[in-house]
C-alpha cells in the first residue's frame, strides 16, 4: 500500500515578486524550491518564504532545509571576491 502524499505549497519572496511552488512530497518540494533558489541572483538571497502543509513537521523541516541551503549561498556569495566594475 502507498503512503498518502502530502501537499506542499512554498511561497518565495523575490525582488520581482512573490512565486508559488507546490509538491506532492517533502522531497519534490525540496528539489523544486532549491532548483528555484539556484535561479535567483545571489545578491537576492536570503529570500523570504512560507512553507505550508498539513504536517506541521514536515514543514519545519523543509522551511529549516531552505533557510540552512540559503545561508550556505549567502556564505559563498560573501566570500567571494568583487572585481572592479563587475559588481556583487
């Protein structure tokens, strides 16, 4: 017998509005909001978001997962170097 699977619903602040994102499972939602954040330009980031499911856990873990993956851009986003006329 398969497992019930869950809903996911996670909205994503950005600079040129606010996205959707749904999933069928805490995996799929994981991968399609990290996919995601990979697109937008690091000096985007932290971007805010809401995770929204019935299974209150399941999104404290996602919502924990997604603002842990942020902080490690945001990390590698400082560290790097500025050239001169290329901007952050």
């Amino acid at each position: 017998m398969s497992e019930p699977s869950a809903t996911v619903a996670i909205l994503i602040g950005t600079p040129e509005g606010a996205r959707l994102l749904a999933a069928s499972s805490e995996r799929e939602a994981a991968r399609v909001a990290e996919l995601f954040l990979l697109r937008l330009p690091a000096k985007a980031l932290p971007a805010p978001l809401w995770v929204q499911c019935a299974d209150r856990a399941l999104g404290h873990r996602i919502t924990t997962y997604l603002a842990d993956f942020q902080d490690e851009r945001v990390r590698e986003r400082d560290a790097m170097p500025v050239f001169p006329g290329r901007g952050a």
